[in-house]
C-alpha cells in the first residue's frame, strides 16, 4: 500500500513536491509505510491514528499556526481553550481517558494542551488512593468538575523527597489535617496548572501524626473556590514566571497556612491515619514512589523520544533542500546532506530516535508485567523497575536534548528561527533532564540496584571475554560482537566502582563520604549499563523483524550506528583494559563511516516512516513537500512584527533621524 | 540600602586561599583596566537614564522597543562620558545591554568598519559621520535565505549600467533573498549590501553596496525594496533580523565601496591588489567571539557555582543537615571543569586578540606574512570555544535544576543570546575544515621537506618521514601529569599524529578516487578532528604559558589547579585518542581519572571566589539565583510575582474557557 498523499497545509506551492525531495523518495529501499505500520505496532494503529489526526487538523480550534506569534498569556489560553474542546470532541466520538485515541490526539496536538498534570493527578490518585477514594474523586476529575494538579517539588527541594518541608499535622480532635508551609523554602513551586486554573492540588506534604513525623504522604487540597476560582482562605497560589517553554501552562506556587483538610483527603491505599491518630502502613516506603515510575515511562514514549524523531525529520529533510559549496568544482552546490559531517551529526540522532523507540516499547512491556503485581501490594520487582526506568529517563532525556540541539545547529541560521520549529523542541525536550527527578539523582539509583541482580542485570554474571574477537572492521557489524563489547565495558565500569568504593571503605572512611566520593565512577557505569540495555534491546527487536527483510536491513544499519557511535564516543572505556586494540578501535572507525554512506540513501525514507504530519511538525524547514524557502518567506511576513506598526520608530528614531535628514 | 550576605556565601568567601582582586586585574589585563572598567560600569550604574527593566516580562516588540529607546541614549551618552576607546565602548555596552542585543549594533560593528576597511576617503567622508551620530541607520547584508558560509553562492546581483552611471540591484530568486541581518527588519534605513558585480557582461565575483532602502522622513521602504522581519526567534528578541528583496533597484556608482576594486564610469573593472586584506576584519570579529565564549561561560559558570553554594539538598550523611549541593562530587565534576575552561578560554581570547593587534601593524607596514596562519587558526579556536561554550552553558543550566529553565536564572537568555556564535560568522564545522586545510598544507609542507613554523611546528618533529608511524614507542612518551607543560606535550603529540592520521586517510582517499574533492568529503570527519585536536593543544598551551606571567604565589598556586583540572579533564574525555596513540598508558588513565577527582576537593573551597574574581555586576548576570549576595529565595518569588499571569487574581480565561465549559462535560 502507498502511503498516503499529503497535502502540506494547502499553500499554494505545496502541491508540488521539491525536486531535491522527489528524487530521494524515488526508489525507496524498503516499504515506508510498513515500517511505520511497524513503529505503530500494526497497521490497524496506524489507520486509527490517522482518523484522529484527520479529525484534530480539520478543526480550526487545534490550529498550532500562530504559536510562535504569540505571548505566554494568549498560549495559555489557546492551550485551556484545546484541552476543552478535546473533551468535547472526545465525548462526542467517545473516546476514553486510556484509549489509543486520546494517545494518538495528544501526538497530533504535539502537546500543547493546558491542564496536563490534570491526567497526572488521576494517575497518581488511582496508584495511591484507595477504592473508596478513587470512586469519589476520579468522576469528579473526568468530568472537570474539579481541576487537579499533582504538587510536589518546593522552591527549595526537588528530586529528595525527604528533604520536602510541607507539614500535614494529623488533629485528632476535628479529625482533619493542618496542611502548612513553615517556610520560604517549602512553598510548592513548578506544579504546571497550579499558577492559575487548578481547584485541587494533590500535596505531597510530611505526615505528623501523634507526634511522629511518617515521611511523604499524598493529600488533596481544595486551593481555589468552585464557585468564582478565587483563592481559599490561607491559599496563596500564582503563576511563577516565564520560562523557555511550555508557555501554555501555568507552572505556579502555593503556599498553605494551617490549611485544613478532612481524614479522607489523605491517599491511602499504602498507609493510613486511624480517627483516633494511629499510624498504619500497608507497603513499604517505596510505594511512594510507584507514581513516579508511572509517569516516568509515558514520558519516555509519548513525550521525550517523539521531540527528538522530530527534530531529526526537520533538520534531514532541510539537509535534502539546502545546497552549499560544491563537492567537485563542475558540479551544482552539494545537498548539505551529501557531505560526511552533516551526516556525522545527524545519522547518530536518527538512529538513537529508533533505538530509544524499540527500547521504550520493551521497557513499557516490562512495565505493564510489574505494575500490576505492584497493585497486588507484591513490590518485589519495584527496585528494579525504579532503578531502570531512573537510569533509562536520565539517558533518554539526555541523548534527546543534546540530539535535538545537534539537529537545530545542523540547520545553520534557520535553526535560530523559531519558524524552524527547531528552537521549540529542544526547549521542550531538555525540560525533561530535570522534571521528574533531575539526571544525576537518577542515573545513580541505578547503579546501587545491581547487588541484587535482577533480570536486566543478570549479564553481570555472564562469562566475559578478556579481548574482543574483531580482525576486520566488518566484525563490528554484527550485534552479537558489539552487545558483547558493550556487557564487557559496562560491567568493567560496575566493578570498578564497587572496587573504588570497598577500597575507599577498607581505609577506613565512612560508608557515606565514601559514596560520595565515588559517585562520579557510578555515573559513568551507570550509564554504560543503560546504553547496553539499550543497544541490546534494539537488537533484539530487530530480530524479530525477519519476514521483513529490506526494513530490517535499513534498521539494522541504524542499530550498528547507534552501537559504533557509542563505542567511538567512549574509546578510551574499550581501550583501557585492552579489550580494544587501537587497531580495532580504527576498524570501528571505518565500520562507522562507512554505515553513514549507506544509511544516507534511506534517510529520507527512515525520517518519513515516523509519519509525523506537516501540521504538527508545524516547521517551515521540515514539510513533507521540501518547499522550505517559500514557506519560510510566507510564515515570516505574517509575524505581527510585520502586520503591526512600529512605534519605536516613532518614539526613538525618527527623533534621531531628524537631523540627517536637515542636512539632505 | 543594607542587605545581609547568605551566610553560606559569607562563608565560602572567608576560606579562600588567594585575593580575588589580584585575579580580577589579571582578567582585566592590569589593575588599571579594571579601575576603569568599574568606573564605566558605575556611571551606567547610577545614571538614572538607563532604567533596568526585567525584559523578561516583556513582549517582543515591547522588547525591541526598550532595546531601540537604550540604544538612544547610549549614543548620547558615549559622546557625553567622552568614551571613544573600543574597549571601554564594549563595556559600556555590554553593561548597558545586560546579555541582550540592539537594533542598532551592526550599524556600528558592521556597518562602519567595513565602511572603514573598503571605502575611500570621499566615501567615508559622506556616511561615516552620519552614521556614527545614528543620523543614519545602516545594517551589514550578506547572509541569503538559501545560502550562507559558502560566499561564492550568494545570489544577489549587482549589474553596472554605464548609461545612467547607477548600478542595478536586484534578488533573481527567492533564495537570494537576504535573510538574517540584525537591524533590518524595522530599524536600518540603509544597508550594506554584498552581491555579484556584473559589468561589461562578466561576473566580477563579491563586492559591497550602500543601498538605501528606507525613506528618511516617513521611514517607509523605498520603492522596489521588500524588507521586513523574519519573525521570531530562540533569542535575540530585542533584535530585528530581516530580509530584504530588490527589483531592479537603481543606487549611483558612487555607492559600491572602492577602496580596493573599482568600477570606472564607462563600465571597466580595476582588480584589487590583495585579497588577504579582507581576512583582517574577519580574525578581528573571530578574535572578538573567542572573548565571548568566555564570557558567557563565566557569567554562566558564576551563577551555576553561587547557587550551588546556596542550594541545599539530600544527605550525604543520614541525619546530618542537607549539605550545600556544590559539596557533591557530581556536582563538582560537572561545573568545576566549565569553570577552569572559563578561564582557559579567556586566555585564549587575550591572546587572539593582543595578536590581532601585533598582526595588524604588520598589515599596516605591508607584512602578510603571518596572516594565513592566524586566520586559520582563528577560524577553528572560534568553532572550538564556541562548540565547548555553548554545551557548556547548558550543562550549568541544568546543574541548577529546575529553576535552571525558568528565566529568573538568567541562563536562558545566555544560552540563546551565545548560541548563534555557533552558526555566525562561518559555520563551525566549516571553520574547521578551513582550520584543517591550513593543517594539511602545513603537513605536505614538512612532508616536502620544509620547515613550518608557529603554532604548527610539531609537525616538524613527525617522525613519519623516517620512521613507520606505528612505532610511536620511541616518542618521548613520559607525561608527568602534575605538570601543566607535560601535558601541554601529551596535547601535542596527540595533535600531531590525527594530523597525520587525517593526512594519509586523505592521501589514501585520493588515491583511491579521481577527485580531490571528494576524498576530501570522505576524509571530512577525521579532518575536523584533526582540526579540534590541534585547537584543544593550542588551548592549554595558552594556559600553562599564562601561568608563568603570574607573579603573585596563592593566585598562580590556584590557577594551577585549574590549568591541570582542565588539561586532565580533556584528557579523560578524550582517553581514547592518548591510549590509542600510546601518549598516555593504562595505568596512567587511571590516574588521571584519579587525581581529577582530588582536584575537584582542592579547588572546592575556592570556587565561590573564582568565580567572584571575574566580577561581573548582577545587573549585567541578570540571574535572580546568581545573586552576589546569595539571598536567592526571597528574590525569586519577588520575582514570580510580578509575572504577567498573576495580575488579576482570577485569569480571565476562567471565564472564558473554564467556566462555561465545565458546566457543558
């Protein structure tokens, strides 16, 4: 089946494809629109996420055209504005919370929807709270009866959550619960919609009851009134400021003097707090932590990994289109595409888009198996899945941000350009290097797991090899070399770190500074350990794509790239205990650049399959149809610097001007 | 007004081991500089002209307008303190501006210096007045939509008409429209304009116009000019980059510049005698953006390092208070090293530019000689400090956690106000190619059995022409690495041999194919490492030289540390390239490893006065948490509330959207 035709917003040129566009879709070397029936998972996904697209992008109300025009005040409400319309739209078709076509309307949108944390809070509600809570609150929730937000970082303390300084004082007496901020530092700060729409916010806050302080607990607390949104007494509630983005939500800040709440307002489905004051727990004190598992791993697929498969269809197609110097003297100027250093930037990132996608799917998999044993109160897998999906997020935000900035700077100047579409994305993707759990704090727990050897460290105990086996640089071509070269460093790295660690101990320093001193070694294991599941999970996947030969073999490329580039990145880990020679270390070298000139003829066909619409990559440079100059010379006579007068000029220059113009 | 010091800073500040004003006069240059510098600074300072407004609040073309209303004043002001040294009007400037840029800056950084460089007396004569008192308003236009580092691809033309002695003007295409320039969307009323001279029926290549284009008196675009704003972008929202398109637009003959080419009034072209002299301005503005890096790393760097100082956060130790953040060892090994490259990049920058000034009286006693080595090593020190700064000031960016992304940092607008550094002014990875083209002319040069001299002599010492390359064994290997001048020659030797690495992969390319070109494509990769290797030697070179120049013990004792945190830190990066080429043994990576982490505790107690050193005023950090006196808190949520949201208790959205719709679910 062909793919679709694409019409690209309806402009006038767009009806006919650049030629230098053209003639890279001319001979694909595999069928694009079953690779993307695969990335899907399934043609009839990729059916239904087109009939939600074609629904969202024909309605006006969903328009992300202006968006680059416009202030935080009016994204804001343009992004309350589509959330509504959503829901209206989504009752009408029916629609569910959970259903592939919410997932597939908010792609489309590409997120810029107001009231986000609203999902977060029913999510963290239906993790922590109890039957009789879930029943009473979530309807109150899916229908916008209430607003919700989840609130839990404060001005002064973030990813340590003991470190929170929100009190819930337990008073017997009118069995309620005094929520307070002590101080400066403890107000609540960066809960997106808090700033200015939420009536409720889910509070993380120290439990005190009878005197005793029980760590982090979750409360929900009315903040404004259901009748004129004012803010309740004791409430202090405001947006907190500009931002790079996310300007279509109202980040905000809260402070609660002695703010009381009903008994049933605490969540209770791992602990509760008996009439009388007395203390149950029903899980261990990690189960708190179970809603941030959740959230980490949608973030990871729906949210992180899309920005950077985005970022690398505008800046390759762009690549297609832009021509500079000359390759030989005769010829016409060179697609920017053609010359080895561009594709040195870019093939990297494409192939770490696919990576993390076949990796995230594995992992959500992973997730699905877990999560309800966990609801069974059996938290035995929690500490794995907690230390894989903090390494995992810490990876994926990372590699993406610095991806999707390699892209925006492989677009020269028109990166800068917000029309670029460029300049959002990566303000968008390197948000998520701190929210929910800043890198380094999370890169580390996974680290400290692997005493225990659950299943996605079991290779610790794999017998090693001392060298690597390579004569030729076509060895490096096979996963089963590189995956073992990567098991090889990361549990080098592992046992290093432990090594350092007893070491440090043995000569008699305290259990704790001695971590301390060695937390930059467990970082850098760390990391090997994720780029190994990483490399190995892609690999596996692409195993099972046998019955599709030309795909598998355009994505194996991709997964030899990703591997190599690593490898390269890292020499001197490879190099160090010898497992690498320099003379293989050179054979990697020219493996590596020898993949760039192969995947290069695909490129156009690997970036088309991710089957993003013209609308929602909403980039001058990345439309389907290539016409880039054009349309950036349209979009740019429509910025209101251009419809709108100029009053400086009026005010400051024409003064200034003045005197020349005597002269004349 | 009293305000009391965060207590941490106070702290911090009473255990450093040297005086930060020593330092500050080395940055400086001398203490006379600095003397100065503070005296400019505090007439910007107390002169109620210049109100400092948080832009961050701000609308773009409210942003532009404020920036149009100070680039005013400055203009007065600058004739009013009697400023005239180009020096001191940076750090006017740069004050006065606070990290954000001005309409009206490339009619002073462009504009009039390239009046300078290639116009006659009778040309500067006419406009350079006018456009130093903004009486004109002139803007610098080469960049195109579809073309840009590569010159010769310029679209534009300029065809000479000897009937009407004027030359016609015009973009064929929409491609050569031109695209970028600062200024010319709302502010220029004249542009320099670079295009195709065409006379007598031949294409004479690139040379420069005045083009007037909009109307003095009503400041409407001329006919036959399209110009306006290319609309947003990441930063420089103060700015109007613009386009510009002719048709047939006619300006006299008079208006091309004429200094070195020349149209006669019947049409025939004069040749000019060099074209090296171009390359002057070019190592100029380079040298210029070297200094750049270094500031904004070191701004970033200031504000990542106080606040890291004042933050508290997690346990090392249970029961324990939180600890300050900047005691975690992740922490100080992703800021210290950005702060030793700050100062590494700084040394850079004084040393581009004080050779910037020898080269140029040479230049003025007709001497070119040096000139090819310096414009190709200027090109890669701008990729390389540039590529580094800009990942830089993200990684402190983010070493602020999530107040990092909220502009009350102020790293935001460092970051989008630097990056285009990478892209302007030449393209990096092609400043590096240019970097490795001079390296390979300089390799063929020995091979050839010539001597190179300057930054590449090493090359002389390649022991290739006599002995296998492999055998690197009998290099002096033994790197000591205490010492900042041994581990200048690690860099050395590992510059020299991926020269030579790129060298032959080139030579081999070659032979392989016909082209010259594309052996050069298929070898591009190797070449621009190459390029950076070189550049990263140059680098710490420049730092271990500076320490000998620094008299005073406890100030050079802790730049020491700096120089070699810097030096091993490249070199644990980059293990890979010393382990492979036998520069450095296994062991000795350990090591490496091993005392960066010892560095990272000797320095710790003087992080907050190194950076304090660099003496930047807060208005011009423009960082809520960068503050000097630490009392970060209290300021941001005086700063959240004043944000444009929270001025009606209620948002009306709620009436519009939230309400009425709630009631329809």
């Amino acid at each position: 089946m062909d793919s679709p035709a694409r019409v690209s917003m309806g402009d006038a040129w767009s009806w006919q494809v650049h030629p230098d566009m053209e003639s890279e879709r001319r001979q694909p070397s595999f069928d694009v629109e079953r690779l993307t029936n695969i990335l899907d998972g399934g043609a009839e996904n990729t059916a239904l996420r087109r009939k939600v697209e074609s629904v969202i992008h024909s309605d006006p109300v969903f328009s992300l055209k202006d968006n680059y025009f416009m202030s935080q005040n009016e994204r804001y409400e343009a992004g309350v504005k589509k959330k509504f319309h959503l829901h209206m739209i989504a009752q009408r078709l029916g629609w569910s919370e959970h259903s592939r076509e919410f997932r597939y309307a908010f792609r489309a949108l590409t997120g810029d929807l107001a009231l986000g944390l609203h999902h977060i809070f029913l999510k963290s509600l239906q993790s922590l709270g109890s039957e009789e809570q879930i029943a009473k609150w979530a309807p109150l929730c899916n229908e916008f009866r209430i607003i919700a937000t989840y609130a839990q970082t404060e001005l002064g303390h973030g990813t340590y959550l003991q470190g929170l300084e929100t009190e819930a004082t337990y008073d017997a007496d009118t069995q309620e619960f005094v929520m307070h901020s002590p101080t400066l530092t403890a107000t609540k700060w960066w809960p997106g919609d808090l700033g200015r729409s939420a009536t409720h916010a889910l509070v993380l806050a120290q439990l005190i009851c009878s005197g005793a302080r029980q760590g982090m607990h979750a409360f929900i607390v009315p903040i404004r009134s259901l009748q004129d949104h004012t803010l309740l007494p004791g409430v202090t509630a405001g947006d907190i400021g500009p931002k790079m983005d996310f300007e279509y939500t109202d980040n905000g800040f809260l402070q609660l003097d002695h703010v009381r709440i009903p008994r049933e307002n605490m969540l209770s489905r791992f602990a509760q707090v008996l009439p009388d004051g007395t203390y149950i727990k029903l899980g261990t004190a990690q189960s708190n932590y179970l809603s941030m598992v959740v959230v980490r791993v949608s973030l990871l697929l729906d949210e992180i990994n899309p920005l950077l498969e985005k970022a690398c269809i505008i800046a390759i197609r762009y690549s297609v289109i832009r021509r500079q110097s000359r390759l030989r003297p005769s010829d016409p100027e060179a697609k920017v595409l053609d010359y080895q250093t561009q594709q040195h930037k870019l093939f990297p990132q494409l192939a770490t888009a696919y990576a993390f996608h076949f990796m995230g799917t594995s992992l959500q998999e992973f997730f699905e198996e877990s999560y309800s044993a966990i609801l069974d109160r059996d938290f035995s897998l929690l500490p794995e899945l907690h230390a894989l999906s903090s390494g995992l997020k810490a990876m994926v935000s990372e590699f993406c941000t610095q991806g999707a900035e390699l892209c925006r700077r492989a677009c020269g100047g028109h990166g800068y350009s917000k029309l670029s579409g460029l300049p959002s994305l990566v303000s968008r993707v390197t948000a998520s290097c701190t929210y929910e759990g800043e890198n380094t704090a999370q890169a580390s727990p996974g680290s400290t797991s692997k005493t225990s050897l659950p299943q996605s460290v079991a290779y610790l105990t794999a017998p090693d090899l001392a060298k690597c086996p390579a004569r030729r640089a076509a060895d490096f071509l096979h996963p089963e070399l590189y995956t073992r070269a990567w098991a090889h460093v990361a549990v080098r790295l592992i046992k290093d770190s432990a090594h350092h660690l007893q070491t440090r101990l043995q000569s008699g320093a305290d259990e704790h500074e001695a971590w301390n001193q060695t937390t930059v070694i467990h970082l850098q294991a760390a990391k090997a350990h994720c780029y190994y599941i990483t490399v190995k999970g892609f690999a596996e996947a692409l195993q099972k794509l046998d019955h599709e030969p030309a795909i598998q073999q355009a994505l194996q490329r991709l997964c030899d790239l990703f591997a190599l580039h690593g490898i390269l990145s890292t020499a001197g880990d490879f190099l160090q205990d010898g497992f690498l020679s320099g003379a293989q270390v050179d054979m990697v070298r020219s493996a590596y650049l020898d993949l760039l000139f192969l995947i290069r003829k695909d490129a156009i066909s690997l970036t088309d399959a991710f089957d993003f619409t013209d609308q929602c990559l909403n980039s001058a440079l990345g439309c389907y149809d290539g016409n880039v100059y054009e349309r950036l010379f349209y979009w740019a006579q429509k910025s209101p610097t251009n419809t709108q007068g100029n009053p400086a000029y009026q005010k400051y220059l024409r003064p200034l001007l003045q005197s020349w113009r005597s002269k004349l | 007004m009293a305000v009391t010091m965060n207590e941490d800073l106070r702290r911090e500040r009473a255990s450093a081991s040297f005086n930060p004003e020593l330092l500050t006069h080395i940055l400086d240059g001398s203490p006379e500089n600095t003397r100065r510098r503070r005296e400019i600074e505090n007439l910007i300072l107390n002169d109620p002209d210049f109100k400092h407004e948080d832009l961050n609040f701000l609308t773009r073309s409210q942003r532009y307008e404020v920036a149009v209303r100070k680039s005013a004043t400055l203009v007065k002001k600058i004739r009013e303190f009697g400023i005239s040294d180009p020096d001191e009007i940076m750090w006017f400037k740069k004050l006065h501006m606070i990290n954000f840029v001005e309409p009206v800056g490339l009619n002073f950084s462009m504009f009039i210096s390239t009046l300078l460089n290639q116009g006659t007396t009778a040309q500067n004569e006419k406009w350079l007045l006018p456009a130093q008192g903004l009486q004109i308003i002139g803007t610098y236009a080469q960049t195109e939509l579809g073309h840009g580092t590569h010159l010769r691809g310029l679209e534009t033309t300029a065809t000479y008409d000897p009937e009407t002695q004027e030359f016609v003007l015009n973009s064929p295409t929409v491609t050569s429209i031109k695209w970028w320039p600062g200024g010319l969307g709302k502010t220029s009323n004249h542009a320099i304009v670079l295009a195709q001279l065409y006379t007598q029926g031949k294409c004479y290549g690139l040379h420069a116009f005045i083009v007037p284009i909009r109307e003095i008196g009503t400041h409407k675009p001329l006919p036959g000019i399209t110009v306006g704003d290319i609309g947003p972008k990441f930063g420089y929202d103060e700015m109007d980059n613009g386009y510009l398109k002719m048709d047939h637009y006619r300006i006299p003959r008079e208006n091309m510049l004429m200094k070195h080419a020349q149209v006669k009034p019947d049409g025939t072209y004069v040749k000019p005698v060099s074209n090296k002299l171009t390359y002057g301005t070019m190592v100029f503005i380079r040298s210029f953006l070297v200094g750049e890096a270094a500031r904004s790393l070191a701004k970033a760097c200031t504000i990542a390092i106080r606040y890291s100082a004042v933050r508290h956060q997690s346990e090392i130790k249970p029961g324990e208070p939180e600890p300050q953040i900047l005691d975690f060892q992740t922490q100080q090994y992703k800021l210290f090293p950005l702060l030793a490259t700050a100062y590494a990049f700084h040394f850079v920058g004084a040393y581009m530019k004080e050779t910037y000034h020898r080269i140029n009286e040479d230049i003025g006693q007709g001497d070119l000689s040096e000139l090819p080595e310096l414009h190709a090593l200027t090109a890669g020190l701008k990729a390389f400090t540039s590529w580094t700064t800009n990942a830089a000031i993200e990684a402190c960016r983010m070493a602020c956690g999530g107040h990092g992304y909220s502009h009350c940092s102020g790293l935001p607008n460092i970051y989008v106000t630097f990056t285009p550094t990478c892209t302007f002014e030449g393209e990096n990875t092609v400043m590096m190619l240019q970097t490795a083209r001079f390296l390979m002319k300089s390799y063929d040069q020995v091979h050839s059995g010539k001597l190179v001299c300057g930054m590449v002599s090493y090359l002389n010492d390649l022991p290739s022409q006599r002995i296998q390359p492999q055998q690197v064994a009998v290099w002096p290997t033994v790197v000591d690495i205490n010492s900042p001048h041994s581990l200048t020659e690690a860099y050395r030797l590992r510059a020299a041999r991926l020269v030579e690495i790129a060298a032959k992969n080139l030579q081999t390319e070659v032979s392989h194919r016909k082209s010259k070109e594309v052996a050069w494509n298929l070898t591009s990769v190797d070449l621009v490492r190459a390029s950076e290797a070189h550049c990263h030697y140059v680098t710490v070179k420049l730092f271990s030289e500076q320490l000998l120049k620094i008299q005073d013990k406890p100030t050079q004792a802790v730049l020491r540390n700096l120089c070699l945190l810097y030096s091993l830190y490249g070199i644990s990066q980059k293990a890979g390239d010393f382990l492979q080429e036998n520069i450095l043994t296994d062991s000795q990576i350990t090591q490496v490893h091993q005392r960066i982490k010892e560095l990272l505790t000797v320095i710790r107690p003087d992080a907050v006065t190194l950076v304090d050193a660099f003496d930047f005023q807060d208005v011009s950090l423009g960082s809520v948490l960068g503050r000097y006196d630490g009392n970060v808190y209290e300021n941001l949520f005086e700063w959240a509330k004043n944000s444009p949201l929270n001025k009606d208790e209620v948002h009306e959205s709620f009436y519009k959207h939230l309400k009425p719709l709630q009631s329809k679910l």
